[in-house]
C-alpha cells in the first residue's frame, strides 16, 4: 500500500472550501459555529454539510478545528456540536482542549491542534496512545526532530508548508490576554506582534526605532516537501483561515503542481483524493499575500526571519526605480506591470509605503499620487490586478474525475455504463426500439460528441466507447438524458462508497511525561483537569486566562531572537558580534512595555510584562 499525502488547505466558508478542493486540496480545515481559534471565520453547520458532501465526492477530507480551551459552562455545548458534525460526516476534529478527550463523544477521529504544543516526541507518543489518530506539529521543528517525532510513534504527521507564521510557540502566547483581555486561545488573538516597538538597552539608550521587532516573515517550505514526506509528515497543511480566495486558490494550486511532480510515478507514495485539476493561471507564491517568506527552522536557524519594516504583504519583488519622469515612474520590469497594480516599496523612515498605479504606457507607471522617492528603490507588486481578475474566476481552476464511458445495446434497447478512476460503477438503461440510421451510417462518432459534453458535471469521459451490433439511431436528447443520469447516479455511488473513519475514544491512564504542569498547558476546565489527573499529573497550574497578575507575567516564549536578528548571538555569531549588548533588552509601545530574556541553552527568547523580575542569564556556557 502506498502512503497517501496530503495537500491540506484552510476555508473561511463553504465557497473558499469549494474553491480549495477545486483547486487540488486532498483535505480542507474549516471553523464550526464555536469554539474555532478564528472567532471571524466561523460557519453553520449546514455549510459544513454542504462542504463535506462536496468534499466527499472528491474523496477529500473536511476537518472542523474546535481548537480554542473551554471553560467549564461550555463543555456541553461543545460536545453537542461535536455530535452534530459527527452527524454531517466530518472526517475529523482539529483540537487543543484535553477536556474533549474526556468527553462522551461519538466515534469522531481526533487530532491535535498545532496549538496543543506538539514538539516532545514523548508528549507526541502520549497523544497517539491516548488516542489521537494525527499531531499538528510545531511550526518550530526542524527535519531532524520531526524524524525523532516519526520514528517515536507511528501518529500521523502534518506539518505547515506555507502562510503566516505565529512568532511565539502555539498555543503559548497570552500578549493578547495581558493587554486587554483578547485571548489568543480563545479565538480573539490581538496580534500584537505586529505592531511597531522601539528596543531599548539597559542603559537606557534606544537601539531601534519604530519597529516590527517581532513581526515574522511568511513560512514556505514548499521546496522541502520530499524532506519532509522522507522525515514522516503525510499531510501540508497552508495556514489561512482568514485570507482571500486568491490566496486560498494560489497557494493550493501552486502546491499541488508540486506535490504531483513529486508523484509522478512514485513506487511509496500517493495523491490522497480523487480528479485532476486544470488551471487558467500560473501559480506563484509570491502573487498572493506575503510579508517575504522563510523555511524558518526547518534546516536548522541560518538567516534572518524578521519582517522588521512591516507586518503588511510585501508582494512580487518588479525592480529598483529608475528614475521619476514627469508625474510617472519609470520602473525595472516595469512591462510586468498593469493598470490597477498596488505597488509597495519602504521609505525614508524605514516603513512600508504604497503607491496605486492608475495606467501602465510605454514602459512607465502613472500613480494615482505621485511620492517623492529615491532613485534605485526597491519596489514590490502586492496587488496584481491582472492576476486577482483572473484567479477569482470561478473556471480558474477545475477539477474533473476521470471516467471510462461503454454505450452497447440489450434486449429493451440501450445501456450506458460509466466508470470511474476509482473503479465506482454507474449503469442506465433506455427502453428504447432500435431502428437502424438513415442510409444505414455509423451513429458511433454523433454519440461520442454527445456523450463527451460532460459539461459542469465533475467528470470528464476520457474514454468513450459505442458497442452496436448494426448502426442503431438514437435521438439526442435521449444520448444527452442518459449521460446526465449516469452521472448523477455516480455522484451518488461515490458518496454512498466513501467511508468515513471511525474512531471509538477509549479512557487510558498511561503516564503523562511530566507530573507539574504550569500555566502553558491551558488548562481552563475540570474536564481537562481530570484527563491530566488521571494520567498522573499531581500538580496542575490553572490556565492564564484564569489567574492571571497583571504586570509580571511571561506573555510568551519564542524560537525567534531579537539578539540574532541583530547579529548579537553569542553562540551562533560570536564572531562578527563585536560589543555585547547591555540587558535587559525592553520593547516599548506607546504604554506597553516588556522586558526580554534570552535562554540561549534551548536557544528560545521569552517576553516579560514590564513588572517580572528575572535573572540575566550570563554567557557561562562557553
């Protein structure tokens, strides 16, 4: 048996769902009426229905994330709703909370969040044993972890391939909590780490000012996927869950060219869903939005992953400004670009500014203002109006499964039989008399066009054979009558032939790898409680949210460093890092202020509300 892959793509709603699984997606992620941790992209159950019957035929997966935690006077409501989308046939649940662990559930297959933390190998095995069929894992990880992860237990493995990266460890970052009551677990995340900040030393002096000090560039390990699928992850998931059509459609197709190059004829390996997928556009990552983009750590920590200028898309690098001429600006490539473009470069202060171009002639670009700017800019694209008109046409991208088409005739007349690329079967008969064809022609090539209209039905008919013992007439409209009716018969056989997994929670008591869990595990519900508790947890800390001291709390624990960033690390860069730097670093915005500690032996940076006291750890480790 080949190991199915999969291309796991975010939806808003049901059409950017559809959109998605038009566009290649083996299996989409999508918000339920509650307790998603995007409070703005949340859907009826319904449009998860009607999602999931789309998806299905298809043979592609809906998975509905409840990945918020729970307070005690939501747990039946949560297990409520569980039920219906068990009802709907969704193929599984995306979440954090272990008090859903505990819960009466039906037979639904779980899996665990990205925001669970996934980055211990023997926290990963746990889960598995507990009963997780899959662990979203930690964005965090390199190739060599996820392989210790793989071969630690046999769980399925996602991992994300490309969208924005959240800048503290998920699950892990109460920034938004702190600052005005926003939880990030619970589905409000305020992002405050895209605002500006000044850095300050400890002697007072301002290094940096008004800058996205923690903003991070975008994830895109689409080149590393066979490192990837060699290291043990089966399923590529795009964050995005509040981008546009565009976004969702580029990025899907541009995977999916991708992933099917590497299967073409692959003896380990398979394509996940059904159909195949045709595209009006080129596909480029760095058409849709994108702050730049990073592998992050995947190859270990090698080059810088701040988006310091700005938290907005960067877009299409076009080139440098030539010169200004008149009230246009003559570009570098500027024949790329078109009337309508959003153009964005960084000023003189060091943000990021735009520009809207009204037309495009003779090589130069008419803005709607024309800016002072420098001589040799750089100037990025992030709105392509030419290629946003083309990608939210709904013929953009289609997906059509591939069908065998037999017409021959029985003893009441006429039998059209349709099979599909994964062997389902549809027959329709036709009382009809037979009557031969005027002068005796062949009807066959007639049939054929008729039966290859297969239209805006999912199915293309690349093969069509007629099978008649003399050359029979047969109206058209019968011809037509019959192919629409096989098809929509095999739509039906298709998803009365799709089975979905089930997958029955059975309480276990196998020992959790630590005993004392502090605030980072979120545990906001008695439920969660007693799973931990069972699982020999003696001393559990309850979850931020609930017991939280203004002033003095750890607000989030990170992979990024600022001191690398500003090539001060003392173990990566002691060479070229010249003076160290006076601690303890402070961000400042506006009101805001946090203090930074820098644990250099798991190389991680931990931020501070303004109030902690923390010792400085001194570079004892060389």
């Amino acid at each position: 048996m080949k190991k199915k892959i999969e291309i796991l793509a975010p939806a808003k709603d049901l059409i950017h769902g559809m959109a998605a699984i038009n566009s290649g997606a083996d299996a989409v992620y999508i918000g339920a009426p509650q307790f998603g941790a995007r409070s703005n992209a949340t859907n009826s159950i319904e449009d998860v229905a009607a999602l999931v019957k789309y998806a299905h035929l298809f043979h592609a997966q809906v998975f509905v994330v409840i990945n918020t935690i729970l307070y005690d006077n939501e747990l039946e409501t949560c297990r409520q709703m569980i039920w219906k989308l068990y009802d709907i046939k969704v193929d599984a649940l995306i979440v954090q909370d272990m008090a859903i662990m505990e819960m009466d559930l039906p037979p639904i297959v779980l899996h665990a969040s990205t925001q669970a933390n996934n980055r211990d190998a023997d926290k990963i095995k746990f889960l598995k044993d507990a009963g997780m069929k899959r662990v979203v894992l930690a964005r965090e990880l390199n190739l060599h972890q996820i392989k210790d992860i793989s071969s630690a237990s046999d769980v399925e493995l996602e991992f994300f391939v490309t969208g924005a990266l959240c800048v503290s460890f998920s699950g892990n970052c109460y920034m938004s909590v702190a600052n005005g009551e926003r939880s990030a677990n619970r589905g409000s995340c305020a992002q405050n780490c895209r605002l500006p900040y000044n850095l300050i030393d400890g002697h007072g002096e301002t290094l940096i000012k008004n800058s996205h000090l923690l903003s991070i560039k975008d994830f895109d390990v689409s080149d590393q996927i066979p490192n990837l699928i060699e290291a043990g992850v089966c399923s590529f998931k795009i964050e995005g869950r509040l981008k546009d059509i565009v976004y969702v459609k580029n990025n899907v197709s541009y995977l999916r060219q991708k992933l099917d190059a590497f299967l073409e004829g692959n003896d380990s390996y398979a394509k996940a869903s059904s159909g195949k997928c045709t595209f009006t556009f080129d596909s480029a990552l760095n058409k849709s939005f994108n702050r730049g983009y990073t592998d992050y750590f995947v190859n270990g920590r090698d080059q810088s992953i701040g988006s310091w200028e700005s938290p907005k898309s960067k877009g299409q690098y076009i080139g440098k400004l030539i010169k200004t001429i008149g009230n246009a600006y003559q570009i570098e490539n500027g024949e790329l670009l078109n009337n309508g473009d959003g153009l964005c470069y960084i000023n003189e202060n060091n943000e990021a500014d735009g520009i809207y171009v009204n037309k495009v002639e003779n090589g130069l670009a008419y803005p709607n203002v024309l800016k002072e700017l420098k001589e040799g800019t750089f100037i990025y694209r992030n709105n392509d109006a030419a290629f946003i008109k083309i990608v939210e046409r709904e013929d953009s991208a289609v997906r059509k499964i591939s069908t065998t088409l037999l017409l021959t005739e029985n003893e009441n007349g006429f039998e059209l039989i349709a099979t599909d690329e994964d062997g389902f079967v549809s027959t329709v008969n036709l009382v009809h008399a037979k009557e031969q064809t005027k002068n005796n022609e062949s009807s066959a090539e007639n049939i054929k066009t008729q039966l290859a209209k297969t239209g805006f039905t999912p199915y293309v008919a690349d093969e069509i054979n007629v099978m008649f013992s003399q050359n029979w007439f047969l109206p058209i409209s019968k011809i037509n009558e019959m192919r629409r009716t096989v098809f929509e018969q095999l739509s039906e056989i298709r998803l009365a032939g799709y089975k979905v997994e089930e997958h029955q929670m059975v309480k276990t008591s196998h020992p959790y790898p630590e005993t004392k869990l502090d605030f980072m595990y979120n545990v906001s519900n008695k439920f969660a409680r007693k799973f931990y508790e069972r699982h020999g947890v003696t001393e559990i800390e309850k979850a931020f949210e609930l017991q939280w001291d203004p002033g003095k709390s750890r607000v989030m624990t990170t992979k990024y460093c600022i001191k690398y960033e500003l090539k001060k690390c003392p173990i990566h860069q002691k060479d070229i890092m010249g003076e160290k730097l006076k601690e303890p670093l402070v961000l400042k915005q506006g009101e805001l202020e946090y203090k930074l500690k820098f644990n250099c032996k798991p190389c991680e940076m931990e931020i501070w509300e303004k109030d902690a006291e923390f010792e400085i750890e001194e570079d004892h480790f060389h």
